[in-house]
C-alpha cells in the first residue's frame, strides 16, 4: 500500500536505455586502472551511463539505512528528476532541504571530520585516513589547550601539518603548513582558534547533518602537494572525489580540477578536450578556462596512483557505503604520497558531483530509489535522444 501511495496504482515499466557505444569503445572497457582512454564525448557519456547501472541494479536487495529512506515529498523529487533537465545538483539542494525539516542525527557522523575516522576504521577493520595527531571540541577548555600545545610542539620540530574544522566543508578554514617553523609556532596556533569557531555563510546553505557537527578542530599530518614545485609556498594534494551509488562505485572526478578528466569505473581516464567540455560549460567560461591544465606530473602521479590502489580503494568505498546502507556517497580519496598511500581525506554526504556525470547521476539515484520502491518497476532511465 505505500508503494502504491508513492509511486501510484499503475507502477511504470523500467528501461536502461541509453545511446549505444561504438565498437572502438567495447574494446576498451577492459582498461586497465591508470589507462588513457580516447573515447568520443558520446562513447564517454554512455560509458559513464553504464557504470551507474550496478548501482541501479543493487538498489532493490539493497539494506538502505533508515535515514536515506526517501518521504512523500522526495519520492516526488525523483519521479521529477526522471522528466529531464535535473542534475545532481538539483537532487541535491532538494535532499538538503528535505535534512532541515527531518533533522535525523543518525547519519551525522558521515560530516564529521573526527567521528568519521573512527567510524570508517571500525566497518572497514583498519584506519585509512590521515591519522588524527590531536583534536579539540570547541568549548572544552583543557582540550583546546591540549591541542595548541601539540600543534605548537609539531611546528617547532617542523612538521608538516594540516589544521582544519572538525565541521564545515568546501576547504573552509583549512590551513596548511608545509614548513611550519618558517610561519613560526604562534601562526599555527592562531589558525587551530580560528579552525575551532570557524563559520562560513557557505555551510548555511548545506545539509542539517553538516550543520549539527560539533564544532572543534584537528591536526594532522600533511599530505604530499600535487605539485611538487619548491617555489609553490602551498599546494592542494591530489585528491580523487569517488562516487558510490546504492554500494557501487560509479566514477571519479579530481577535487581541483573537475572539469579535465573523468574516471571511469575501470579506473580508466577520460581527458576532456575544449570540445567536449563545451558541451556543458557556457562559452564565457570555457574562455575563461582556456588552457588551463593540471600541475606538471599530477597525470602521471594519478596512472600510477591508480594502477596501485583503484582495486582497493573501490573495495573500500563499496564496502562502507554498504556496510552503512547509504544511497549515496563520496568517498575523497588523497593520492600519491609516496610515504603515506592512498588515504581517505574525508566522506561527503550530498556532496556535489562534477559534469558531465552530474545528470546522469540525478537520472541513475532518482531510478534506483524508484525501483526499490517497487521491484517491478521499469523507468526510461537513459533515454535516447530525439534527433
């Protein structure tokens, strides 16, 4: 009966169509983790549509946790988001606001930056982040000290180090100290006070589970940069943001340069060229990323992060999401630190999605949600173009 209510009295039949790839591109769907693709924007869409139908297909036998059920009012959202014209973006602010009106505490932990550590070593049986040196809930006197203390020690043996929130998102308030003793040990110490009350008008406008995480801070060891360049004072590391949909991985994109490549869920590397990104970029912008292009070494560094530790890391990722009974989620990955391996960066919840994947996406989670509902369910996921 609630199926019914959800979904009506005559259920709608389910297809998985979508354009079909051509020959050059089956011959390369055993691409070895790290390989070059060349696919043709079309074949690259398909194939991206393809790699989300595991997760489709796992949707009906999947144990969703308690809080990804979706209400009334989501069901309707994906019923929308089959129309055409939504992306993941649109599913996601949707999702956001449906989180400020439930306000379940149960999935919290996935926005919190220590909680989540401990988390994901006790489903996956060993600790695959970044170790935590030291953290501090804001409010709590001794263990604010504490944690000043610490960070004041590590940047007099120059250590690198990276202060950040325990709360918030999007790099807010993330301080990196690549040579510590030059900034000096009072520099540090401020941004662990700034990371303890940091606020940004940016996290208004994420999910209620962001929000309710404990303010704090924490220090940890610094990942290796992208580039390796002395003269760079500070670089990001490489990071690979992975998308797991209903316990599959989907694909990835790079945290800072999403619009260049895509990963495919073989692990295979699809560069998108002008042309290709023209598709869903607006011509101003294109031009304003014109020749833009990643550090010198940062694709080589990601073949042969890939060739190491796709297998694991998608292993990973399924198995937490799993393991959890998410719908959804990103796992960022951090690569190629010779000395520390592929380390979780963090796990996002209702995280953003990079194009041209993110439709796609909105399509495969809007179906999967659908067909769980009910088994029987046919729905015009992929649907071919009208010429």
């Amino acid at each position: 009966a609630q199926v019914r209510s959800h979904l009506g009295s005559s259920p709608p039949r389910v297809n998985f169509l979508f354009r079909s790839p051509s020959n050059h591109m089956h011959c390369q769907d055993a691409a070895l983790p790290g390989a070059l693709l060349s696919l043709g924007f079309q074949d690259a869409l398909a194939r991206i549509k393809a790699d989300l139908l595991p997760g489709i297909e796992a949707a009906v036998d999947f144990r969703l946790h308690q809080a990804c059920e979706p209400c009334d009012e989501l069901v309707a959202t994906y019923r929308a988001a089959l129309c055409g014209g939504k992306d993941w973006h649109w599913v996601v602010m949707k999702r956001i606001g449906a989180s400020w009106r439930c306000r379940d505490p149960s999935l919290v932990w996935l926005d919190d930056k220590v909680a989540q550590v401990a988390g994901v070593a006790e489903v996956c049986g060993r600790e695959l982040h970044l170790p935590i040196l030291a953290h501090a809930p804001a409010g709590d006197a001794a263990a604010e000290a504490a944690l000043r203390v610490a960070a004041a020690a590590r940047a007099a043996r120059g250590e690198p180090l990276v202060v950040k929130p325990r709360h918030g998102s999007n790099s807010k308030h993330v301080r990196l100290w690549p040579r510590p003793q030059d900034a000096g040990e009072a520099a540090v110490v401020a941004s662990v006070d700034e990371a303890l009350t940091a606020s940004d008008e940016s996290w208004r406008k994420e999910s209620w589970n962001q929000n309710a995480v404990r303010r704090g801070a924490l220090l940890q060891p610094l990942y290796a940069p992208m580039s390796p360049d002395a003269a760079v004072q500070v670089s990001r590391p490489l990071e690979l943001k992975v998308q797991v949909l209903f316990g599959k991985v989907a694909g990835g994109a790079l945290s800072t340069h999403p619009g260049l490549l895509w990963v495919m869920r073989s692990g295979g590397i699809q560069l998108w060229d002008r042309e290709a990104r023209s598709s869903w970029m607006r011509h101003r912008r294109l031009c304003r990323q014109e020749g833009q292009t990643l550090p010198d070494g940062a694709l080589e560094t990601l073949q042969a992060a890939l060739r190491g530790s796709w297998t694991m890391m998608c292993t990973v990722s399924e198995q937490l999401a799993t393991a959890v009974g998410l719908d959804e989620l990103r796992v960022d990955w951090l690569l190629g630190d010779v000395h520390w391996g592929a380390r979780i960066g963090e796990l996002t919840y209702m995280g953003t999605c990079a194009r041209p994947a993110s439709t796609p996406l909105a399509r495969a989670f809007a179906a999967a949600h659908l067909s769980r509902l009910d088994g029987d369910a046919v729905l015009d996921v992929f649907p071919i173009p009208t010429k």
